[in-house]
C-alpha cells in the first residue's frame, strides 16, 4: 500500500511522523554537541538525508557553533 501510494503521489502518515522525529533527535544531537563545545548558536543549519539500505532512511543535522561576544 505504501508503495502504491508513493507512486501515484500522497502522504504516508506513519512515515512522516517517523522522519519528524529523526528530524528533532538529530537536531537534538546537534544541540547536545554544540552545548559540549561551549557554543552559544548554531547558524546555518543543515538537513540531509539519505538511505543506507532499501526502506532505511538516515537524517544528518549540522551547522556551525558559535560562541557569541
């Protein structure tokens, strides 16, 4: 059904919801490392996805810390 439905066009519930929450833990992540680092912002935020195996799908977030004066 999910196939059928990527073809001829919509949205698959389930894997939006999915994608929405790697999308924030990543983000997540990013804000973690960037507090370690001792920055105060992120600028030029970054999303990119990509898929390692069929049906799997990875989100990378990233952006430059700054420290602000």
């Amino acid at each position: 059904a999910a196939g059928l439905k990527a073809i001829i066009g919509g949205e698959i519930g389930t894997y939006t919801v999915l994608l929405t929450r790697a999308r924030n833990e990543a983000t997540e992540r990013m804000l973690e490392e960037s507090r370690k680092m001792g920055a105060d912002a992120i600028v030029s935020v970054r999303y990119e996805t990509n898929s390692i195996v069929p049906g799997t799908t990875e989100i990378l977030a990233y952006g430059t810390a700054v420290k602000l004066e």
